[in-house]
C-alpha cells in the first residue's frame, strides 16, 4: 500500500498536495482558517512552517464519526444534528493531529500548533472546500480524509505554506487520490 511521506498544505490554492518518494500522489481540496495565518495561541488562525504528524485519531470510526476532546461522542453527523447544534465547530471522521518543528516559531511557548490543537480533520459535506472557514486547523472533505488517513504514518511531514503551487496543482497524479 502507498504511504505518504510529506503532506504540504498551499494556503493560496487551498489544496492539500500528498508525496511519496518526492512524486506527487494526492491532491485534494481543503478550507484553512477564516483568519488567515499565524501562529499565535487564540488567533484562530492556521500555523505556517514545519510540521510532522504527531498523533491519528478516529481508525476504524465511521464516517461522519462526530469527535469531541479528540473522542467519538458516539454520534455520528448529520443535517438534523447539525440543526440541533448550529455553532458547533464539527470536527468529524479522522483527525491527524500536527505538532510543529520549528522552535520558537510553531513550537513550544505562545505558538505550540500541538497546544493549539491543531488538526487535519472533516468536516460537514455542507461545507464548502477551496473558501478559508475553519478556527485553524484544516479541514477536509469526510471521504477524502478517510481515503488520505490510512496512507499518512504517524510522524509523516507537514508543510504548511501561503504560497500558491501551480506546478502541482495542474500536475497528473502518479497513482494516487484527487477530488
């Protein structure tokens, strides 16, 4: 089975772009935070720089599996629990939890991206992709992060960057997801 050795997050093209062995194999669409980026604690907004997976959260839940503390709440999402909790922030299917890398700027003190719970997660299918919505983490589509979470190892790399990637935006995939 493939396994991804570095996930790099394009803030401009709102993608997430999966390689392994240096080719690109995954490129699916994402929403990062409303408030743009940084690294601050309480800005809600997405951290930038190095990352490695440090956690994955949710194997073998359903989809739309509704986690709350990191936890299946036992519920599992839809449009009528959703009307029942209007504000919630839905962090639902998986979550692979980052943790930064770079000490002083995504790590440790008033900027540790682990402490700010920072996370790839799914979100409700009623949410728009490619359009910045989340508190900070970044967020996918529920069958795109099940089809993502099993080709992600712990510990795998994370970069998260502002800059727009045209090369691989357009570029073919060698054997692997696009949505």
């Amino acid at each position: 089975m493939l396994t991804l050795d570095l996930l790099h997050v394009s803030i401009a093209d709102q993608r997430l772009y999966g390689f392994s062995g240096g080719r690109l194999r995954v490129r699916l669409p994402i929403s990062s935070a409303r408030n743009g980026v940084g690294e601050q604690n309480g800005s809600g907004c997405t951290p930038r720089g190095r990352h490695r997976v440090r956690a994955r959260i949710g194997e073998g839940l359903p989809l739309g599996a509704v986690l709350r503390g990191r936890r299946w709440n036992g519920e599992v999402w839809t449009p009528a629990l959703h009307e029942q909790y209007p504000g919630r922030d839905w962090i639902l299917t998986r979550i692979l939890w980052l943790s930064g890398c770079e000490l002083g700027f995504n790590r440790l003190g008033a900027v540790d991206t682990f402490r700010r719970y920072i996370y790839l997660h799914g979100t409700p299918d009623t949410e728009p992709m490619g359009v910045p919505l989340s508190h900070g983490c970044i967020r996918l589509r529920n069958a795109d992060l099940l089809a993502l979470f099993p080709l992600v190892p712990a510990g795998c790399e994370v970069h998260i960057e502002e800059a727009a990637r045209p090369e691989w935006a357009s570029a073919v995939l060698d054997e692997g997801l696009a949505s």
